[in-house]
C-alpha cells in the first residue's frame, strides 16, 4: 500500500507541474469564476454538480429501498436533472 501511495503522490505532481499548477486548482474547485471574484465556490463547483445528482439520487433510493429503481433508471426519475438523461 505505501509504494502504491507514493506513486500516486509522484503522479499527481508530475501531471500538476505539467499542466501548469492548475491540475491542482481544479481538485480545489477553482475556476475562472472563483479566481477572478465573480463566483462562489462551493461544493458544486468542486464536484462540477455531481453532488446534487448524488443528493438526487439518494432521495431515490430512499423512495425505493428494498431494491432501489433500478440500473440507469434514475436519469429517468430524478426532478431536477430530467434534462441531463443518457441518450
């Protein structure tokens, strides 16, 4: 487990110094906005709104606990991200 640990941590800087430092800002959830003070980070910012759709999807399950809704059908029944299905 700890030469597996060290490589990822040698990994991740090599990728982060060749992007620039901003491989970095992004697993922060900096973005243009926040950098430049004309948005807010917060939780959707770092997970790119992935944390909704987990929140979503957790108020399915609850719906639906014995066998939750199903593989994929949750695109089809989340409210507030039926714009976002598979195609």
């Amino acid at each position: 487990m700890i030469p597996l640990g060290v490589m990822l941590f040698v990994v991740m800087i090599v990728a982060n110094s060749i992007t620039g430092g901003m491989l970095l800002l992004r697993y922060q959830g900096e973005t243009q906005g926040t950098l430049a003070g004309s948005a807010d980070k917060n939780l959707n910012k770092i997970t790119t709104n992935r944390s909704d759709i987990f929140l979503e999807d957790v108020k399915l399950f609850a719906e639906y606990p014995g066998m939750g809704v199903g593989v994929g059908a949750s695109a089809f029944l989340r409210d507030d991200y039926k714009a976002m299905r598979p195609t």
